[in-house]
C-alpha cells in the first residue's frame, strides 16, 4: 500500500526494526500470555506479530525483480523460495532440538533465537541501493543513474545512460497506456491490466491448490508406520533440505526449459505424484509399507515442488506485473495466496484425521484434481517471459498477444503504437497464410530477416 510514497528499502527496514521491538516489548508479556489464557491470548500476539511478514512477503519480490539485470532476474527472484526454505530448515532443526525437552525452555529458546536476525538483516537493508525502477517513477532520474551504477560490475563499460533511457521508456510507455497506480488500475483493460492482474494471482494461487500442503505431513505417516517422534522431525529436516537442493536445480532447469514449461512440467509431475499418494491411501492404515511409501513419496513430490512450482512462481510474478503496478499486483497476489493458505490449511487436517473426515492418504485423490486444473489454466494463460524486458512484455500485453505466441513473438518497444500495431498485425497474417514464403506452423509473430531489421 505504501510502496509508491515510500520506497521499498525504507519500508522493509522500518518493518524490521518494528518487528524487532515489538519482539523485545513482548518477550516476558508472552512467557505471561502462555501461562494465562494461553489460546486467546496468544492468537492476539500472533496476529500482531505476524504482520510485519506480510511486507516481507510482497516486498522482496518486488525489489529483487527491480535491482538486476534481464539474465539475472530469474535467479534472483527465485532465490527468495531459498530463503523460505532455509529459514523452515532451521526452524525444523530448532524444532528438533527441542523435541525432547519438556520443560518451559522448550518454548522459550526458539522465541529467543528470533531475535537474532532483525538486526544484522536491517543493516544489510539499509546498505543496499535503492531499487532504480522506483526512483525512475517518481521523476528522480539523476539518482535512478547512481542506483544502477552501484548495482553494476565495475570492471566492465555498462552503458549506463543506455539502461536508464530504456527504463524511463518503459515507464513513458506504460504510463502511456495506464497513468494511474491505485489498486483499481490493476483491473483495467488498459495496457492488459488486468489479464496481467489474473495471470499473477493465478500463479500464486497455483502453490496452494496443487497440493503443497500435504508436504508438511510426511512426518505423519512416518509416524504412523511406527517411526519414533524424534526420527520422524529428523526427516523433516531432510525434507526441506531437499527442498532448498529443489530450488538450486531450477536454476538450471528454468535456464534450458523457460518459466512456463517448467512451470507446467512441474505441476504435471505432482498430479502423478498425488494420484499415486491417493492410491497408497486405499491401503489400510496399518500397513507399514504403505505408509513409508506414502511418506516417501511426499519427499519426492517435495522436491519436485521446490524445483518447479515452489521458486519459479516468485520469477512470474515479478516478470508478468507491470513496472507502475509491480507492488501491488503482487499484493493482490499474496492476499489471495494467504486467504487461500487459510482454508487448505483448515481442510487439510480435517481430511487426514480419523476422528473428522478421516480421507488420510486418499486426500491425494482431491488434490490431484485441484492440480489438474492449474495445470488446465496454466496451459491457457500463463505465458513464457524468459528473456524479455519489461519494456516488450508491456508491448505484448498491451497489443493481446496471445499466451502461447509469447515465446517467439517479434515486438519492438521503440516503435510508435500505432505503426506497432498495423506491423504486427500485417506479420500475423502474413506468417498464417500458406501461400507466402514465410509460412510457418509454429506459435508466434514470424517474418522474414529484413523485416526484422525493419522491426
């Protein structure tokens, strides 16, 4: 909400530093909160602890996307799932240092060890430059030039003047199409608004309807195929370590495949993952096989989460939003993301406990078909951005290119709209008609070389 009046570095600092003194106000209130009305009183503190995250969420995103180049931009994006993933790696190691201990510091050192981080995050925050895309959009051009300068390698003659006057083109250009930034503009027809509001909240939605919740019950069916309590948190671990070597591996991947295909190709491999888990759940309960296969098998599905679904959504997000709605299309996204969190982590349980809906491992069935859907919708309207900038991605919106022809679509941002837009339409209907020598069957807006170097 504050992203355009206050910049993104400045928010995610004082977010931190309120995160941390509402932390150290709080430390003996909640030792008092768990001993007294432990649920009531604790929800309370939750809920005002738990607000600050929300920035963290949003935020990162956005400034990762805004702060490296074209051919980084994936990987840094991205590496914001590794971080996810690394924080539940420690948190799960925490977790199972404490699994033993029963007495009042098995609650009281993993608060503690929270403290550690706000400190040394929010001098690292308040070190790093600001992000160039916002300075450029609030008319600060001169300071946009010394924001790039320090995020580009000194060694080598980066045209600077060249990326600025591509940024302050990209920002003319939109502003063209769409002039305003209130959340209402993430819905207009302008500029492909709100096709491009839909796609980032689909692609986020996608993380919780293709079955992620089901990763954090491995331990359960450990458990239930009589692994000792301690053993199982042990498993965890690996789990989440195995999801950061996920992330890892999609940097690769996404290099060779793209964004979408591995989007897609990932959100198969799951529904398979799901229909076999449900399969093992028409087992009884009691067999110790099934159950380690079951648990197994979430494993498996957890690595194919963190190298597909789980760190490339965070690369769509911020690629597929326009520059002017960046922040709050990814608001938007992540308020659909939580509200969503909340019913699926509500049912979840509800579908694994004997004494409520007692589906088990059968809920595999449910959200395989869930999957099945993103997988549908993924296929229709998630396009490919690898390798664009923001300046042709906003062309492409804007003229309606279709969502498989993005891959191969020609577009020139330099070119006045409405020459744009008869060339495009001329080069379509030339590369469809099978009497010219440029016919071809492929997706995309094909011409010959010479019109490319007219385009």
């Amino acid at each position: 909400m504050f992203s355009y009046r206050v910049s993104s570095r400045c928010l995610f600092t004082s977010t931190i530093v309120r995160h941390q003194s509402f932390h150290q106000r709080s430390s003996h209130s909640i030792l008092w909160f768990c001993s007294t009305h432990p649920l009531a009183r604790y929800a309370t503190i939750s809920l005002k602890a738990n607000t600050p995250p929300g920035v963290f969420q949003t935020i990162t995103t956005a400034y990762a996307s805004e702060v490296c180049p074209v051919a980084l931009r994936a990987y840094l994006t991205t590496y914001v799932n590794l971080c996810w993933v690394v924080g539940q790696l420690l948190a799960s190691g925490v977790l199972r240092a404490m699994v033993n201990r029963s007495d009042s510091w098995g609650y009281r050192i993993p608060f503690a060890l929270q403290w550690l981080w706000p400190v040394p995050i929010a001098v690292g925050v308040a070190a790093a430059p600001e992000s160039p895309w916002w300075l450029m959009r609030k008319g600060r051009r001169a300071e946009a030039r010394k924001a790039l300068a320090r995020l580009s390698a000194t060694r080598a003659a980066y045209p600077l003047d060249d990326a600025v006057a591509l940024m302050a083109h990209t920002d003319a250009l939109e502003a063209a199409v769409a002039a305003g930034t209130s959340y209402a503009d993430c819905f207009s027809r302008k500029g492909g608004a709100r096709r491009r509001t839909e796609i980032v909240c689909g692609v986020w939605a996608v993380q919780t309807l293709c079955g992620a919740a089901l990763m954090g019950y491995s331990t359960y069916f450990y458990e239930q195929a009589g692994l000792a309590a301690s053993a199982a948190f042990t498993l965890s671990m690996g789990q989440f370590a195995l999801g950061a070597v996920g992330t890892l591996a999609s940097w690769f991947l996404m290099l060779v495949f793209g964004r979408r295909s591995l989007y897609l190709a990932g959100q198969v491999a799951m529904c398979v993952l799901l229909v076999a888990i449900g399969c093992l759940g028409l087992v009884s309960r009691h067999d110790k096989a099934a159950q380690w296969a079951i648990g197994s098998l979430l494993l498996v599905y957890t690595f194919a989460y963190d190298a597909t679904v789980g760190p490339v959504c965070y690369s769509l997000v911020a690629e597929l939003s326009s520059s002017r709605l960046r922040a709050k299309s990814i608001v938007l996204a992540r308020v659909l993301f939580n509200i969503m969190g909340v019913v699926v982590n509500v049912i979840t349980p509800h579908m694994l406990n004997p004494s409520a809906w007692n589906w088990g491992a059968k809920s595999g069935f449910f959200w395989a078909g869930t999957c099945f859907l993103c997988v549908v919708w993924s296929f229709f309207r998630l396009p490919e951005p690898k390798g664009r900038t923001y300046a042709e991605l906003d062309v492409m919106f804007e003229q309606g290119v279709p969502t498989r022809q993005f891959k191969d679509a020609i577009v020139d941002p330099f070119m006045p709209t409405d020459i744009r837009t008869a060339s495009i339409v001329a080069l379509d209907k030339k590369a469809l008609d099978p009497g010219t020598e440029n016919f071809d069957k492929g997706p995309g807006l094909l011409c010959s070389e010479s019109e490319k170097k007219v385009l």
